[in-house]
C-alpha cells in the first residue's frame, strides 16, 4: 500500500540533503577565493609565566597571527597580583609585535565584573585593545541550560550592565574599539537575542567546532547575515587538540570556507596555555602553524 510513496519520500529526502551539504562541499573544494585571512587566537595566558610569553609571542608572530583574544581578569586593578604582572608583560608584547587585542567582557549571573577592573583595562592598555567583547554566546544564557536559567529581560539587562561598562570606559580614557557579542548556532533558534543586541553592535562573531560546524557553516553565516545585517567574523573555531593530524585538516579546510564566503577575519580557539579551559590549543601542532602562515594577512 505504501510502496508508491517510497519513491518520492526518498526523492524528497535526498533532495534536502543536497540543498544541505552541497553549498559546504563546493566552499571546502573549490578555491573561489585566494584572499588572505588577518587571523587570530584565543589566548589563556594566566597560567603561563613571563618567559613562556615571550616565547609564544614570538610564534604567534612567526605564523602570522595578528590579533589575540583574551579574557578580562576580575583582579587586574591589584597591581601586586600575578593577573597585574602578566597582564602588563602581555600588553608590552603586543605593542611590540603590533597585535590587536580583543577583550572579552564574558560577564554572567555568577561571574560580575566590576566597573574598576574595565576602567582600569582601558586607562592603562586602551590603546592595544582594538575589539572588545560583550557577552559570550548570550543566547545560551536563555534557559537552553540549567547553568544559566535566564528569562529574556534577565538577559538583555545583564547585557546592557556590561556594555555601558564598557562604553563608558572608553569614552573616560578616549578609546574607540569595535564592539561585537560571538553565537553560536543556537542563535538561529533564539533569534530574539541577535535582533535585540545587534543595535549596539559594530559586527557580529560565529562560533563553530568541529566537522557538524563546516557542514552547516554555509546556512548559520547566510541566516546570521540576514538576522543582523552587521559584518561577520569569525570569532571562534576549533578542533580537540588529541589528534593533531584531524585537527590540522578541520582548521586549514574551515579557513578554506572562509574565504570563499569573503570572510575577513577568522580567530582560532585556542592558541593554548599550561591548562587550558579546553584542550582546543593549537601551540603545539608545529604542521598546523608551518601551514597556517600561508593564509595569513601580513
């Protein structure tokens, strides 16, 4: 009885799985673009001392790295703590090498940042600080985990509390950064939470991982493009650094994509310290770096 319709369904089916991976299979194949990329990475350095700063530096120079995404310390106005110490060798660096910093101010219901400790970044180091962070992937602090159960006003008033933080800040010490909040793919369901924060916005960061984030990277940058209307970076993509080979082909085939979409900049998550929050470093995959300098903007 239901033979005939086996046919079709499968027709249907097989259609819609093409209309679904053909775009990412022609962007990771086909070299529609040769644009070189201003690449960046996350870097954890907390943990790390002095001399393994200079050291990273110079690599991140030698692969042609330009900008580093790092996080606010809460305690930085402490100018005895090791936050402080490591903190000040890192901004020496970096306008040493001319690097560009991006500033997450990552604040949630059990994370409060002062104001002291986002003034303080930007009296002293508000020159380097060329991006600034405001939120990390808000639409998953909507109730869509148990960590963070919050309601849409919760939301948008915890955003407001760090950006004027922020704009207030650099107003104070007369710097000028770009302003940008990072999603994930989850944002395509919780659509709500772009269109209400991209207003503040200067452009808008995609988070991806592993091979499911390239095979559906086409359909969440297009969406994401049309929910915003703001630039698109790449602010955050990954592969689990235990097997370095597979880890090497996810992030040169994912920049691949990239530039054949006429993406700009693209940050790599992450660069990697002694224990990192994540095992996603890539200091140590040496073939990765020799090879990731080919695609840098210089």
């Amino acid at each position: 009885m239901f033979r005939k319709y086996i046919f079709p369904a499968i027709l249907i089916i097989s259609l819609v799985l093409l209309h679904l991976y053909i775009p990412n299979i022609l962007l990771v194949n086909l070299n529609i673009s040769n644009t070189k990329l201003t690449l960046g990475v996350t870097y954890w350095y907390s943990t790390d001392t002095d001399w393994d700063l200079y050291q990273n530096f110079d690599l991140m120079n030698k692969t042609g790295i330009k900008v580093i995404r790092i996080p606010l310390c809460t305690d930085i106005t402490d100018i005895l703590s090791n936050s402080y110490n490591l903190t000040k060798v890192f901004f020496e660096l970096v306008g040493h090498y001319n690097f560009s910093v991006a500033l997450m101010v990552s604040e949630t219901v059990t994370q409060y940042i002062p104001k002291e400790s986002v003034d303080f970044y930007f009296e002293k180091w508000g020159k380097y600080i060329t991006y600034v962070q405001i939120l990390n992937e808000p639409e998953l602090l909507t109730g869509w985990t148990l960590q963070y159960p919050l309601i849409p006003e919760e939301l948008y008033n915890l955003f407001t509390d760090a950006y004027n933080k922020v704009v207030n800040a650099t107003q104070k010490y007369n710097c000028k950064p770009l302003l940008y909040t990072n999603f994930s793919p989850v944002a395509i369901i919780r659509s709500d939470v772009p269109a209400k924060l991209c207003p503040y916005l200067d452009f808008v960061g995609i988070d991806i991982y592993m091979e499911a984030g390239i095979q559906t990277f086409y359909y969440f940058y297009r969406t994401l493009q049309k929910m915003t209307n703001k630039p698109i970076i790449v602010a955050e993509f990954g592969y689990v650094a235990e097997n370095k080979e597979a880890q090497k082909n996810f992030i040169l085939s994912a920049i691949k994509t990239f530039q054949n979409l006429g993406i700009t900049q693209a940050w790599i998550h992450d660069w990697g310290s002694s224990s990192p929050p994540y095992n996603y470093n890539i200091r140590d995959n040496t073939v990765l770096l020799e090879e990731l300098s080919r695609y840098a903007n210089s």
